[in-house]
C-alpha cells in the first residue's frame, strides 16, 4: 500500500522519458537520474522528521539510501529490454 501513490509519480516520469528527443541511452540516463532525485527527495524529507537520528554518526538512513539507490540502479539495469520495448512503441 505504501507504494501507490508512487506509482503516478514513477508513470508520469517514464512517460515524459518517452516523449524526450533523444535515444534509448538518454533516455533511459535521464530516468535513473531523476528517480535518483525522487529516492534522495523522499530520505530528505524523512529527515525533516529529526535530523539528528536520521543523519547522526550511527545513522541507519545513510545506508538505507544506498541500498535503495543500489537497488533502483539495478532494476533499471534489468529492465532495459523492456525499457527499450516500450520506448520503440511510441
């Protein structure tokens, strides 16, 4: 349930990828940066909560936010063939 109101955000973002005037490498940079920025957006503003226990010497959001753009570098790796699909249909 967490994921739903990512899921528009993510959608809208792979849609304005595929109206970019560029090739598939581009395109698909463009996209991993900026769900890139989406991901350091959303620890951002969970650190607005308390700076200090997100960011702090032992902080756990530090690796979290590595892991997670770890794992979003990876599933764009997987996903290029159906990237590349989906980019030549439009």
């Amino acid at each position: 349930m967490a994921t739903v109101p990512l899921l528009p955000l993510v959608l809208s973002l792979v849609n304005v990828s595929k109206k970019l005037p560029y090739g598939f490498p581009a395109r698909v940079a463009w996209l991993t940066f900026y769900l890139m920025l989406l991901v350091i957006l959303f620890y951002w503003l969970l650190s607005c909560i308390d700076i200090l226990h997100f960011w702090g010497s032992h902080s756990w959001a530090r690796y979290l936010m590595f892991i997670t753009i770890t794992g979003l570098l990876i599933a764009v790796l997987t996903a290029r063939g159906s990237l590349y699909k989906l980019y030549e249909k439009s």
